[in-house]
C-alpha cells in the first residue's frame, strides 16, 4: 500500500527524501527502485545480512507490512534519465 | 572519466544496462546514484563486507581506477524524478 508507505516514510525522508533522491552522497536514491530489491534490501538491513550503521537499527523497528508498505511507496515513484553521450 | 567508465559498463549492461535501469526487478537502478555511495558499493563488495553472488565476483576483477571511472559514468547519468499524490 504506496499511501501508508507514503506515512511511514516519515522516519525515512531525513536521508532519503520523500521523492527517494539521496539527501547526502552517501545515501543512495532510492526512488523507482523495483519493489523485490528495495524489500530484499530492507530485510537484509533487519537480518543483519547487509550492515549500515543507521539502517541496521532502522530496520529493526520494521514489522513485514512496513517493509511492504514502505517498497510499494518508493517503488511508485516515476523517474526518468538521460544519458550523456560521450 | 565518465567516458572511460561507459567503455568499461560494458560488463554491467547485461544487469544495469548503460542507462543505468535494473534489468531485472533483482537489480538496482544506479542511474544518477552519487559517485560516493556507488564506489562505496564497488569496494564493500570488492571487500566483502557486502556479499552479493554476481557482485562480488565482478568487483575482484576492478581496480582502483575501473571503480573511479564506473562511478563517474553511471553518476553521470541524468535522473529525474516524480513523485505520485497519496
């Protein structure tokens, strides 16, 4: 459900931003990713699979529908890209 | 070098394509990703601090100057975003 992943983003947005565009270099965009990796990732942080120092804690507060609710909002994002031509 | 890195993407387009779009739903966009957060990525998996089956495979065989370039490329790309109304 993108609309409650759109609330929960809250405790997301400092680092991520509503739009899912990394707020600092270190922080990956995450707008438009598919659903199946952002998930795998959110579940990596949680198991301890992946580490972050500010993920790994984040994402031991997330209850299975965050996660879902979470990946379905940032999924929903449109984006578009150009590539240089070099 | 952005344009050395696009030389080099070739080993990267089968799963993130040259405009940097996952290519599969497993596969993250990396499209206008910073070049920290990307060569960040480059070196955990060349470490092994992040493990990923074809990632960290890949990563052994860059040097220094591949995760440079490859960084500068895909960091290159333009991304714009929109968000949807919930």
């Amino acid at each position: 459900d993108p609309a409650a992943g759109r609330e929960k983003a809250a405790m997301c947005q400092v680092c991520h931003g509503l739009d899912g565009i990394g707020k600092n270099p270190e922080v990956p965009h995450i707008a438009g990713e598919s659903e199946i990796y952002l998930m795998a990732q959110l579940r990596a942080f949680r198991s301890g699979e992946r580490q972050h120092q500010q993920m790994s804690i984040i994402a031991q507060s997330l209850s299975d529908e965050d996660i879902r609710d979470l990946a379905d909002y940032y999924a929903s994002i449109k984006f578009e890209v150009t590539v240089p031509d070099y």
